[in-house]
C-alpha cells in the first residue's frame, strides 16, 4: 500500500510538472484566462493545479467553481481522471480560433500528463485517447 501511495505521489508531482511548462504557453498566448487541470487517481485521491487567474474552490472535492471542461481524458494508468478546465466567465470572451488553439494544447497536456506518468509495463496497454468536450 505504502509503495502504491507513493507512485500515486510520483504521478503527481510529475503531473504538476507537465502543467507548469505548458501553463507557461497558455498564459502567453491567452493572459486574461484561468486554466486549471484536476487529476482524480484510481485510490479516490482529488488534485487541483492551477494558474493564478484560476477561481479557486473552498473544497477539493467541489472542483473549480467557474471551471469549463475543455479535455477529459477517463482511465489512464495512473489516474481514473486527467481534466482541463478553463474559468468559464473569462472564457466567454474567446474566439473560435483561439478556443480551438487551447483545445489544442489542453490535450497536448493532457497526452503528456498521461505519457509522463505511465510506466514502460504501460506502454504494451491499448492507448485511450483523449477527447475535447468543450462546445
């Protein structure tokens, strides 16, 4: 159990990582925009990771409170949810490019959180892509 703990941890600290370099892209390129990715593991573990325009909840387990789903990625290998979320009342203001273009990247980031936190017994697993939901 202990060593279960820490590889859910280790995916999580992996998985921040990942969120840090692509937050960089997604404030350069859309700075008026919260971004948020909230990591729920197989154990029932919630993890929330956002920029700083990203509404905040009082409680993990509420979510974020203006969060708008733009990738969702179900069953990976060492989460039972990868989700990226953009604060929907400055997301209203987006154009259809520039929507497409953070649809683009969450999933991009998504795909790395997923590829980063897989281990190599992973890899022989049937790969699940990840889809946008945004609309």
């Amino acid at each position: 159990m202990t060593n279960s703990a820490a590889a859910e941890q280790d995916a999580i600290g992996l998985a921040r990582e990942s969120f840090l370099g692509e937050l960089k892209s997604l404030n350069r390129d859309h700075p008026n925009t919260g971004f948020g990715v909230s990591l729920r593991t197989h154990s029932g573990g919630h993890y929330l990771l956002a920029n700083s325009r990203m509404p905040l909840p009082k409680t993990k387990s509420q979510g974020f409170p203006t969060g708008r789903r733009l990738a969702l990625l179900e069953n990976s290998e060492q989460f039972s949810s990868i989700e990226v979320l953009a604060d929907s009342q400055a997301y209203e203001e987006i154009t259809p490019g520039d929507e497409a273009a953070i649809l683009g990247n969450a999933l991009n980031l998504i795909a790395r959180i997923d590829i980063l936190t897989s281990s190599s017994e992973g890899q022989n697993q049937p790969h699940i892509a990840a889809t946008g939901t945004g609309g």
